[in-house]
C-alpha cells in the first residue's frame, strides 16, 4: 500500500480519479475513499464484509454542490446551512438529475452527505468532485484512528470473485493511504430530514453547528 502525506495531495487525487481506492484521515478517523459511483460503493462493502446493499456517504466539495445534488426542504435550508461545512452527516433525499447522473438509483430513498472544513481534504474534492467516504474498518468493528492501524488492516485485502456478476472487480483493494497521525475517534453526528422531520441518528458529544473536518 503506497503511503502520502498531505502535501502529497494532488497525486492523491490522480489516483482517486483513476477510480483507485484510498484511506485518508478525516475528524477523528480514518476513511475509506473513492469516486462516487455505485460499483465502488459495491467494492467498498466487498472489502470491508459489508453487506453489498449498505449505503455509504458521500462527501461533497461545497455546500453549493450539496444543495445542487440533493432535495432540501426549505423549513431546513438553515439548519443545514448551519452545520455544514462541519462534523454534521445530513440524510438527505437526492434530487433526480443527480441520480440519472451518477447512477445512484438505490439512493433515491436517502442517503448522507458531508461537507468537511479541512482545508487539505477540500483541495482534493475539488479535484476529484463527490466522493465515497465510510469508516475504515470491517464491517461492525470498532473505527481507525491510527494510520499503521489501517495499512495493517487493509494492505493485504483484495477481492478476487463475487456472487455478484455485475460487480466490475478491477481495482478492488486498498491501494494508499494519507498518513495523517493519530487521530481522535471522533465520527460525525448523523442527522436525518427525511419525511420532512429531524432525526437525530447518532449524537456526540459536541453541540450541532461545531466545525471541524
């Protein structure tokens, strides 16, 4: 697994726009990254023995390009607007167009989205445009917060074969990592406005409206 820095960035992005899949530290724990599209979702679940039809989030570049790509009620646009960019994960319903573009039809029900404030991790997204961003760890084990942690984790995973034949496996292994130190295990609180209601899906221990990557 080939090891960057952040001021290794821009190779960072070539290599998530050649649809090559990454780990890159995020608030608190590391990611597991790749371009938006739903067979590295499909991938992404592979490798962590994830079940293939779990959602994964996706991080936008801007909060512009979240309000482009997803339906917000008006009652919300200021609680949203509040909170991202910032350590909040909103559910949100994707527009149509959205969906037609990226191919994302088993999104139309909802699906995360986050903007981060990390100055570093934006110059990327600008490359890269929408990106699959899930916890780098196995499926219902604890997160990652140290880099040696997750390249030893992951450095020999690759999947060969599926039960899925639409499945395109090309690519299907971690391949680098930004080494961003040690982290502070500190997902993001998840907020869902579907229905056209406020659920709190999962809290921490900061306020909503704190910034942060």
């Amino acid at each position: 697994m080939k090891k960057y820095k952040w001021r290794n960035w821009e190779r960072v992005s070539k290599r998530l726009l050649n649809n090559e899949i990454g780990i890159l530290p995020t608030s608190g724990v590391y990611g597991i990254f790749a371009l938006a599209n739903p067979n590295n979702v499909n991938k992404i679940n592979l490798i962590k023995g994830a079940p293939l039809d779990k959602k994964n989030s996706i991080m936008f570049p801007s909060i512009e390009s979240v309000f482009e790509a997803m339906e917000i009620p008006e009652k919300f646009e200021s609680l949203v607007r509040e909170n991202v960019p910032g350590l909040t994960t909103f559910i949100l319903k994707p527009k149509q167009n959205w969906i037609d573009k990226t191919g994302f039809d088993n999104l139309s029900d909802g699906v995360g989205v986050r903007v981060t404030t990390d100055y570093n991790l934006i110059r990327i997204l600008k490359e890269t445009g929408p990106l699959i961003a899930t916890s780098a760890n196995f499926y219902g084990k604890e997160t990652i917060t140290k880099a040696a942690h997750a390249d030893s984790h992951f450095s020999s995973i690759s999947v060969s074969s599926s039960d899925n034949p639409d499945i395109k496996l090309e690519k299907t292994k971690i391949s680098f990592i930004l080494d961003g130190g040690n982290l502070g295990s500190t997902p993001s609180t998840i907020i869902s406005l579907l229905n056209d209601e406020i659920q709190i899906v999962r809290s921490k221990e900061y306020n909503i409206g704190d910034k942060g990557k």
